[in-house]
C-alpha cells in the first residue's frame, strides 16, 4: 500500500511539473546559453561513410570502437572508419565485445566476428545453427555477456548461448520483451503488461510486477549499494530496494516527461547520461544534479539520442538518429559556441569584479563568472570590438568608433575622433594612458578620479595597432605593411620626435610588438626578436624563434596575460613562455591543439587568464577555456591497423599484421596505417616512423596516419611507427617486418643457374675465342706469308726495273757515247780531208813524195762511206729510232734533212751544226727552214722543241 502511495505522490508531482514544462523549455535557451560545455567531436555518416542511425555501441581492448549501424557493423580505431556490412544485408541493431569477439544482431540473424591476420573482421553466424528456433520477423536488439554465456535478446525471447559447449536455450515470456538490462551480475528483462523478471539459472524469476514497472516502459536499470535505480522513458528514476519503489528526484524531471527518454548510461563517477528522443542528452551527477543539457543547439549533431556508450578514457559516446558524436566530459578544455551569430568573434575578453566581458564584432557582452546566465549586450557599444583593458579599476573598451569606460552594463564614450586599438601603460605617469588610434597615438589622462582624453600625439598619424613604450620614453610600433617605427616623446607627452623606420626587424604579415616582463618584444615571420634598450635595436631570440620553424608561422600576435606568461599560436600548437624561477631565460611550454581546432582569428588571437590556472581563448564563434593544471597528457599505445600491397595497376590487397610479411618483387608497393585510438577533440596526436632498410633517419613528427613506400627493391625491411601528443615520450612502438623476395630471374636458384651457365658459357666462348685465334693467327701467318711472297716478287720486280732502268741507262749512255765518237770520228775526218786538201793544193806535180805519202796515209784513215751509216745506227740505238720514227712521219726527208734531224735532236745550235755538214751557218739556218716547210708545221710551234717532243 505504500508503494502505491508513493508511485501515486510521484505521479502528482509529475503532473504538476507538466504544467511548467512549456515555461520552462522557453527560458531554457536563457539559463543555459551562456554554459561552458565539453568538447564535442562531431562524425557525420559522409566522414564514416555509412547510414545515419546508430543503435548500440562497444569497444574493445585495444580502445576501438564498435557502432551497430544501419547499414553493418562499424569500426573506428581513432584515425580511420571502416564498414563491415551487414550479413544479410539488413540493420544491424546490437553490439557487444567479449575478449577478441564482437557479437552483433540483427534481423533473424546474430553471431560473432572475429579479426584475422590482416586485421580484418570476418562473420561467424550463430543463428543458423538454431534456425529452427527463430522467430519469423525476430529482431536483436540488446546483447549481454555474463561469465561464458552471451544473452542475445530480441522483442520476442531471449537466446542465451553457452561459448564453452556451444548450445543454445531459449527464454519466451507470453508476452512481449521491452527490453533488458544488465546490472553487476544479474541479467533483468521486462515484460510487457507483466512485469520485471531476471534470469537465474538459465530461466525466468519475477523480480517485480509492481505498477511501476507495468505502467512504466524501464529504459535503464543500475545498481546501487542498497538496491536497484530504475530509468522509466517518461516518469524519472526510480529506486528500487528491498522490493519497495520510491521516485528518485533530478533536476530533469518535467523535462523528461515531453523529451521521451530512450537511452541512459551510468557513467564511471556514478552520475548519468540520459538520452532523449527530441531533446539531446542530460548530463546529472550522482545524486540527480544537472550538470550538462547538450542539445542540438548546443553543439549536438541531432536530438534524439539513439545508444550512449562510455568508454575507457571516460568519453561520452552518443549514437545519433544522424550521425555519432563524442563528448569529452574529462577534458580541462570547456567551449562555448555561439550558434546563433547573436555573440559574433570574440576578440577581447576581461574578467573584472565577478563579470565576464566578451568583446566581439557584435560589440561588448558580459554574464556573471562561473554562472550559466546568458551574455547580455552592453547598450551602445554596437560594433566591432578590438580591445578590453582594465587598469586601476576602471574597465577601458577600444572600439571601431573610439573609446569607452565600461561600469557594469554601462558603456560611456571618452574618444571618438577615431577607432582605438589598444591602451598601454606609461612608466612613472600612473595618471596617465597610450592609447593607440586608427590614426596615430592619444593620451588618456585621470582627473578628479576621471578619465578622459587629454591629446594626440603629434606628428605622427599611422594606425597603431600594436606599441609599447620604454622607460626612456621611446615609443615603438608595429605596421603590419611598413614596418617597425621608433619615436621619442617628449617630457610632457605631447609630440614626437626622431621618428625612424627601423631596418630590422622587417615587416610581416600579422606580427606584432608587446612588453613582457620589462622586455619588449616583436614577432614575425622570421621569428621572435627582443629590443635591446641600450643600442634601441632588436635581435632575434634563438629559443622563441624555434616555435616557428617547419612551417609552423600563421600569427606573430604575441599576447601577455597579466601574469608571468607569454603566450602566441602556431599552425599545430598553442605556446606560451613562462619566467624562470632560476636564472633571465624563459620557458617553453606547449599545448597541443592545431589552428584548425582552435578557431581563432589570426592576427587577433586573445587569452585572458581567469583564474590561477584557467585561461579562456577567443574563436571565430565562441571561446574555450582552458585549465593548465588539468592538462595531462597520457598517450595510448601506436599499433599498426592495416598493411596492403598492390601490383601495378591492380587493387589494392590487404596482407597479414601478425606475422612477418613476404612479398613478391612485383609487390613493391606497400601502404602502412597505423594509429592511437585518441578520442579527445584538443589532442593532437603525431607520428614519427622509419624504414629500416631503406632509411637511415626517422621521418619528421606529423598526424599523417599512413606511410607510403613505391616501388621498394628486394631485401628484408623493418618499419618501425611511434607517437607523441605535445613534449610526452613515446609510450611504445609498433613494429613491422616483411621481406621483398628477388624476382624469379634472380632469386638464389636462378643465381646458381646462371653460375652454372656463365661457367660454361665462359668455357665456350673461351674455346671458341681460343680456336678462332688460332685460326686468325694461321690465316695470319699465311697471309703474312703472302704478304712477304709478294713483296719479295713486288721486291725483285723492282729490283730488275732498277736493273733494266740501270741497263737502259748504260745503253743510252754508251750510244750516246757512240754517237758523240762517231761525230767526232766524223769531224776527224773532216779534218783530216781539210788537211788532206791543203796539201794537195801545196803539192806540185806530186814530186814531193812525202807530201803523197801524207796523202796516202790520210785516204786510209778515211771511210767515207761508213761514217753516216754507223752514226745513224748508233743514234737510232741511243734515242728509240728516233729517225726511223720521223722518217715515218715526214717521207719525203732526205738523208741530209735526216742528219739535220739528228743534229738538232741533240740540241746542237746552228753554229755547231756548220762544220759537222761542212756548210755554212747561214746555210744551216736555211736547211732548217726547209726542213719546216717539209714538216708543214704550225707558225707557232718551233722545229727543235717540235723534233724534240718526238
């Protein structure tokens, strides 16, 4: 009785909180817009590549992920999805890891998958082996494991399956299964229109059929110290102790009644996740306090909550009707996003007396601190938003139309005459302020416990952004398009003097110039530089400038918080420096989070420090903050998911992870995954590997999730992977080893054979060479022989031509000689009939007898007859007939005309011709014409050279 009584006080109260339920939805979105919320990683079914709706979900040791999906069973190890279709093509409703097996149902179908070699999964059917025992239209929808039975439970009964005998047994209630649940070591059910049963023994035992439990659908059921807390889908939680029910009171309670709930966990500190069908997720302690509502327009993919998971490093996994989200509930970083574009870009913020002000390109908001108000906009102040600065108390806004003093809700312009950037403190003049301008420098100055604006610095109209000013009054400021100027201002801080465009450091896009403890400081691209006050110059600073290196420079906003820290972005990390306790040099700390996570705005990058150890961070739609003594970063270990090989031009071919790999030589092409399953939105993990065999180095750290290797030449290889998140060491390695084999044509049998083969060949190739050179070399001897025979005959034929040409030369000479004696035998007797005459002609009567015997002895040394006759055949002989040849040529030559022939053959003149022919030398040239006249020769053709050509 009462227990009915209770339920009856628990019914009235509901019904009360309904009638404030539309009340309360409407404020709603006013409380709870300004709640900082955890990081929300958000997996839309394009980046999974699967259906939308996901059922249930698990994981395994090794920290993967498993989805019961519409479309099959999907796995994520924390870089990469991968589908497993469904085994008969249907949804895929239940998921649960048991040691190295995934369990699934679906429609008429359940059974288990197991990894192979390649790390892939591969379906074993249970339900065919009792397919006699299914139900027609039979769904899984719920799968438990309890010691070595696995309990699969659809709307019609219940398939418990033993792993050690392999047999099944049935539960069948007469009516249908809502659902069932599993609390320590008990395995509950509930009927419909019956009551809650648990199964002890392997059948059913009535724990309850209690109105509650009859009249209520159970979504959930925990176990508490003393008893049972039951989730109901409409009417809240409910204990359950000693066989009494008593409502167990939340916060959420009137909300629940219009949100339907369908989904709840219990989560590792004893509080629960409460998924609704329209209305996200509710996060409650232990004891029933809210502490989170997400929704969809608090970041959530979709409202209705499908299956909600807890995994090991306590993230909140929640199956969407559209999508998986994952909520990382322990992280130190809580995010606030404005989906709305009422807040805009947050470029300033400022913690002063409880109030937190945001500044914005909307204009100037601000809530209570630690409080889940809404931001309320500051009146006036409309527009863009660049700076908030509090000094002595008074809050000082720098806005696109000048300044402002802002006092709670209130905003009172001082300055107008241009936009202000920022404000900066003047050493010694704490009455004082620097306000930078879109045009130049202006002073601020506090009278009578007001501030106001006192003057422009003259001589000096550049917008000025970023400037500090140094103890001796010298005034620097950082132009992104110029350049770093340098000023001195005068005692009264009135005008400007000395203005120079430094040299170095050069001008950057995005960079900027701030003092940190007592140290000016600009950074660009290039890197950091320090002003060194005594030559008023700057140097680059070797340690800050490293933060920039690899590609690392997207902003040289600097910006200090107040504190002792330096903070500034990179593409892959927030840093900042931190002052020593020991010594002048600084700290370098790191914070993993990328650019492309953090969403700021670059060039405009804001931190603000709202407590010892929290920051908040501005972004393009909201902010983070951030709490450093939190920030832990522990990394799980780097495992290899997947090696694949192709060929060619062919598909590629998973290969087997466990063991050595061997592959063909035309398998060159070898892909490695690899991956820490990291689920945390703002940890950046990155990955180092190298090739051994190939390589000598290890690659440089990135969040590539995959080595590529192309064309990889035979030999035995050992990659080796290893991760990091921030400065952590490396928590393991993964390692793997495979071989490339040589091609057939050179694999070791190959190399005997063609040992084997060259041997011979070069035996062969010896003997042929050895046989055709000595077949060469007998050609050549016999050639050479030849050769030396010829020469020899080529020899002696010339030695007989020298013989001949010697002969023929000792004939002509003595013919010649001949014919030279026989001319002068000639010219003798010519003498000697001169003589001959003379005496006669002295002589009287021939008395004188010696005169006769002269006579007589002169006529016998005369021959007469002879003398032509032996010459012409002496001169025939000396020059090749030559008077044969003319006679044959000119006939009608007579004797006389013949020896003249010979004569002038000789080339004797006419003078020498005379006494040889007894005539005279007029009478030789005479002869010499007539012989031209026989001759007929041409005018200009000469007898002798005529005679001479013959």
């Amino acid at each position: 009785m009462s227990i009915i009584n209770r339920n009856h006080n628990k019914h009235s109260y509901v019904k009360m909180k309904i009638r404030l339920s539309f009340i309360w939805f409407l404020l709603l979105p006013i409380f709870l817009s300004g709640q900082e919320l955890s990081p929300i990683v958000k997996y839309n079914s394009s980046t999974y590549n699967a259906g939308n709706q996901n059922w249930m979900i698990s994981q395994d040791a090794n920290r993967f992920l498993f989805f019961a999906n519409n479309e099959g069973l999907l796995e994520f190890n924390g870089s990469a999805w991968t589908l497993y279709p469904s085994p008969n093509e249907t949804i895929i409703r239940s998921v649960k890891v048991v040691g190295d097996r995934i369990y699934t149902g679906c429609y008429m179908e359940f059974g288990y998958w197991v990894r192979e070699s390649n790390n892939h999964l591969k379906y074993n059917s249970l339900s065919s082996k009792i397919k006699d025992r299914i139900v027609d239209d039979e769904q899984i929808w719920n799968i438990f494991s309890y010691e070595q039975w696995i309990i699969f439970q659809s709307l019609n009964q219940i398939h418990i399956y033993d792993t050690k005998s392999g047999k099944f047994s049935e539960i069948t209630p007469k009516n249908g299964i809502l659902k069932s649940f599993q609390a320590d070591n008990s395995i509950y059910y509930q009927v419909a229109n019956d009551g809650l049963y648990e199964i002890e023994n392997g059948k059913a035992k009535l724990v309850s059929n209690n109105p509650v439990v009859v009249n209520n659908k159970i979504v959930a059921i925990f176990s508490t110290d003393d008893g049972l807390l039951m989730q109901t889908q409409h009417n809240g939680l409910f204990t359950f102790i000693n066989g009494n029910f008593a409502p167990f009171f939340s916060d959420v309670d009137d909300q629940i009644i219009t949100s339907s709930v369908y989904s709840c966990q219990q989560l590792s500190d004893k509080g629960f996740a409460i998924g609704s069908v329209s209305n996200g997720v509710f996060i409650l302690s232990s004891t029933g306090k809210l502490k989170y509502h997400i929704t969809q327009y608090k970041g959530l993919s979709n409202n209705t909550i499908l299956s909600i998971f807890e995994d090991a490093d306590e993230n909140l996994w929640i199956g969407l009707d559209n999508g998986i989200n994952c909520i990382n509930l322990k992280s130190p970083i809580r995010s606030y996003s404005d989906n709305t574009g009422f807040l805009g870009t947050v470029y300033a913020s400022l913690l002063h007396n409880g109030k937190l002000y945001i500044g914005t390109n909307q204009g100037l908001f601000y809530k209570t601190y630690n409080s889940n108000e809404s931001f309320q906009f500051v009146k006036g102040t409309k527009g863009q938003v660049w700076s908030i600065f509090e000094y002595q108390g008074t809050v000082f806004c720098g806005h696109d139309s000048g300044t402002f003093i802002i006092d709670n809700e209130n905003a009172t312009p001082i300055f107008s005459a241009s936009g202000t950037w920022g404000f900066v403190k003047i050493p010694g003049r704490p009455d004082l302020l620097l306000q930078g301008n879109y045009y130049g420098i202006s002073v601020l100055q506090k009278e009578n416990n007001q501030w106001k604006f006192r003057n422009k610095i003259s001589k000096f109209d550049y917008s000025s952004k970023h400037f500090e000013i140094s103890n001796s009054r010298d005034v620097f400021i950082s132009h992104e398009y110029k350049g770093v100027f340098r000023f001195k201002l005068d005692e009264n801080y009135m005008t400007c003097s000395g203005l120079t465009m430094l040299k170095t450091p050069k001008k950057g896009k995005n960079a900027s110039l701030i003092k940190f403890d007592n140290h000016i400081y600009y950074a660009n691209k290039q890197g950091i530089y320090v002003l060194d006050e005594a030559s008023k110059s700057f140097h680059r600073d070797k340690l800050m400038s490293s933060v920039f290196e690899k590609d690392e420079y997207t902003s040289g906003k600097l910006i200090a918080d107040g504190s002792d820290k330096l903070w500034l972005f990179s593409k892959n990390y927030i840093h900042y420096f931190t002052l020593s306790k020991i010594g002048n040099e600084l700290k370098k700390n790191t914070i993993p989070i990328p650019l492309s996570l953090t969403g700021s705005m670059l060039g405009y990058e804001n931190v603000t420090r709202l407590s010892n150890s929290v920051y908040l961070i501005g972004t393009t739609d909201g902010y983070y903050t951030i709490n450093l003594n939190e920030l832990r970063f522990k990394s799980n270990g780097v495992s290899i998911t997947n090696v694949t090989t192709n060929k060619l031009d062919e598909k590629l071919i998973s290969c087997s992870i466990k063991e050595t790999g061997e592959f063909e030589s035309d398998e060159n092409n070898i892909i490695l995954n690899y991956t820490v399953p990291e689920y945390n939105k703002y940890i950046y993990t990155e990955y180092q590997y190298i090739l051994e065999g190939l390589q000598s180095e290890w690659s440089n750290w990135s969040a590539k999730t995959t080595a590529n290797f192309k064309n990889l030449p035979p030999g035995d290889y050992v990659f080796k992977v290893r991760a990091k998140i921030a400065n952590s060491d490396p928590k393991n390695m993964a390692v793997y080893r495979f071989t490339i084999h040589k091609p057939w044509y050179a694999n070791n049998l190959a190399l005997i054979i063609y040992f084997i083969t060259g041997i011979l060949l070069i035996l062969y190739v010896h003997k042929a060479y050895k046989e055709y050179y000595r077949k060469k070399e007998q050609k050549l001897i016999e050639e050479n022989n030849l050769l030396l025979e010829i020469k020899e005959l080529e020899n002696e034929q010339q030695l007989m031509k020298l013989k001949n040409e010697q002969l023929s030369s000792d004939v002509d000479s003595k013919n010649r000689e001949l014919a030279v004696s026989t001319m002068g035998l000639m010219k003798k007797n010519e003498l000697l009939a001169l003589i001959k005459d003379d005496l006669k002609r002295t002589g009287t009567d021939n008395d004188d007898k010696s005169i006769k015997s002269v006579i007589n002895t002169i006529n016998k040394s005369i021959s007469d007859d002879n003398s032509w006759t032996i010459f012409k055949e002496a001169f025939n002989t000396a020059d090749n007939d030559f008077l044969k040849k003319i006679k044959l040529a000119h006939p009608t030559l007579t004797p006389n005309d013949l020896r003249l022939c010979a004569y002038l053959r000789l080339n004797l003149s006419s003078k020498e011709i005379a006494p040889l022919l007894n005539i005279s030398v007029r009478s030789v040239e005479v002869k010499r014409y007539r012989l031209r006249k026989k001759m007929d020769l041409p005018h200009e053709t000469g007898v002798v050279e005529y005679i001479l050509s013959i």
